[in-house]
C-alpha cells in the first residue's frame, strides 16, 4: 500500500512521511497537479526530490502521479528529482506511447492512469513493453476524502483480466479500512490510501490498519 502525501500536514511532512515509512510502507505515493487538468495546484520536483531523499534514505520507493496536461513535458525533471515510478494520464497526452517510452528512457518505472469514466481498455491497448503500472481512479481525480464509486470494482476486474500479469493494477482514491479488501479481490496490488492515513492523529497506525485490511484479502 502507498499512502498519500496530497492529505499530509505539509507543515509536518518530513515527520509524517518518516511515521508511514517506520510503520512498514516502501512506497510513498506523490500527486503533482497543474490547475489544468484537475484544478488544484500542488508541488513540482523541488519538493517531490526532497520526499524523495528521505524515502530513498529508508529503503523506500517514490510514486510519482502527474495529473498534469502533456505530462511528457515534465518527465525528465521528476525522474532526475528521484521518482521510482512516473504515471501519466491517457486523457491528458494525445501521445500516450511517447511519454511512456520518455519515461523508460529515463530509466523509470513507466504507468498510465484513467479516469473512472474512461474505458479501461484505453489504457490496457498500450500495454506493451514499456507498461509496469496500471492506475485504475477509483474517485474523481483532484481532491481527496472522497468516497471510492463502487462501479470502479468493477472496472478493475476487467482491467485485470485484459493486462499482462506483470503489470500491476493500482486502485487510486477512496480507500480506507472498509473498502481496501474490495479493491484488493477486485484485482488491485497496490492502493493508494491519502485521507484515511494522514488524517489521522497517528498516520502509521491508520496505514497498518488500511494495510492490514488489504492482506485479509490477500489471504482469502
């Protein structure tokens, strides 16, 4: 499981981070958002390279989500801030291969997202090569606290059965204790958890109790 920063005290983040990361996770999860493609604005590489030191630093992995409009542009600069993986949207790029191939030439984990109302097979038709993960939103991209549409279990079902077994499938918004085991028998191997870790007064507890949660059904 990945948490979330974009739901982080940011004027806490370093001691944040560190809490989720000596609770068990390995991977740190990084929305970047340009006010055009979701309206928010959140951080750039400056910032995502100095999460990244201190992930690095304890043998963790940095996710880098860009929900930003031709996102090939801005690939070099995540990756050379530290990313681990970079995922772009299929509905923000009109080149959807290149950018994946920019970021394997990087020599970085490639992904690419969809929105909950785009097809699943809009992404798994690029499923070649150059594709590692597979990032399924199970909310509307932007904001986080949101409940996770039921509809997109669904939708990771099918995702699972068209993508190549090495691919992983990412469920991405709304989960939580209540709906990670979903998620996971839906076929995700990873989640990402914002709100229902960071929101919490004790994050790396509210991480192994999501975390825990997604095992149950693991073990199923």
């Amino acid at each position: 499981m990945a948490p979330l920063i974009l739901s982080a005290d940011f004027a806490r983040l370093g001691a944040q981070v560190r809490e989720v990361l000596a609770a068990g996770a390995l991977i740190i999860h990084v929305d970047v958002m340009d006010g055009h493609f979701v309206p928010p604005i959140t951080l750039g590489p400056l910032i995502a390279g100095a999460i990244a030191d201190l992930v690095h630093d304890a043998g963790g992995a940095i996710d880098v989500h860009l929900m930003i409009e031709r996102p090939e542009r801005q690939v070099q600069e995540f990756a050379r801030a530290g990313a681990d993986n970079i995922t772009i949207h299929v509905e923000a790029t009109a080149h959807v291969h290149y950018a994946l191939a920019r970021i394997k030439e990087e020599g970085v984990s490639a992904g690419a997202a969809v929105c909950p109302a785009t097809p699943g097979p809009a992404l798994c038709e690029v499923a070649d090569d150059l594709l590692d993960v597979a990032l399924c939103m199970t909310v509307d991209p932007g904001w986080g606290a949101q409940e996770l549409i039921p509809a997109t279990l669904g939708k990771l079902e099918r995702m699972r059965g068209m993508l190549p077994e090495h691919v992983a499938l990412e469920a991405d918004g709304g989960v939580h204790r209540d709906t990670a085991a979903d998620c996971v028998a839906a076929g995700a191997n990873l989640l990402v958890a914002g709100s229902a870790v960071f929101e919490s007064d004790d994050p790396g507890a509210a991480y192994l109790e999501v975390a825990t949660a997604a095992a149950s059904a693991q073990a199923r």
